[in-house]
C-alpha cells in the first residue's frame, strides 16, 4: 500500500506542475485583455448609474450586493477587446 501512496502523490505532483506551467505559458503567450481609457472610464460610469438608480429605488441589499461583486453586475456588458501578443 505504501507504493501506491506514494505513486498517486507523484501523479498529483506532475499534475500539478503541469497545470501551473500551462497557467504561465497562458499568462505569459495567451490573449491579454486590454481596454482604452475611455471604454473604462464609460462602463464604470455605466455601473454607477446602476447602482444611483437602485438606491433611488431603495434597494440598498441589491447594491450592497453588487458592490461586493467584482465587476458591480457589469460582467456581460462589453468594455474591451482581446488580442493575442
């Protein structure tokens, strides 16, 4: 039993080097995410205005909540393009 043990640790080990050096390949080669300021600059004031008329609203938990999140509930609104290095 102990051959095994140690067998699945050295599988777990390669695997898990391997997925680490594919994240850097990918972080290194992979597309960037890049975005003028301007396309920044009007999603955030796009995320404000949400957030101004739910509190006008008076749904002050459903703002709580999206200020929580990463991207104030913006995730599927365009505000880049992706290009390959």
């Amino acid at each position: 039993m102990k051959s095994t043990d140690t067998t699945s640790e050295v599988a777990r080990f390669r695997q898990n080097q391997s997925q680490q050096e594919n994240s850097a390949r990918w972080g290194m080669y992979g597309p960037a995410v890049v975005a003028n300021h301007e396309a920044i600059t009007a999603r955030m004031e796009r995320g404000a205005e949400r957030l101004l008329k739910l509190i006008a609203e008076g749904k002050h938990e459903e703002v709580a909540v999206l200020m929580e999140t990463k991207a104030w509930g913006l995730e599927g609104e365009p505000c880049h393009t992706t290009t390959a290095f």
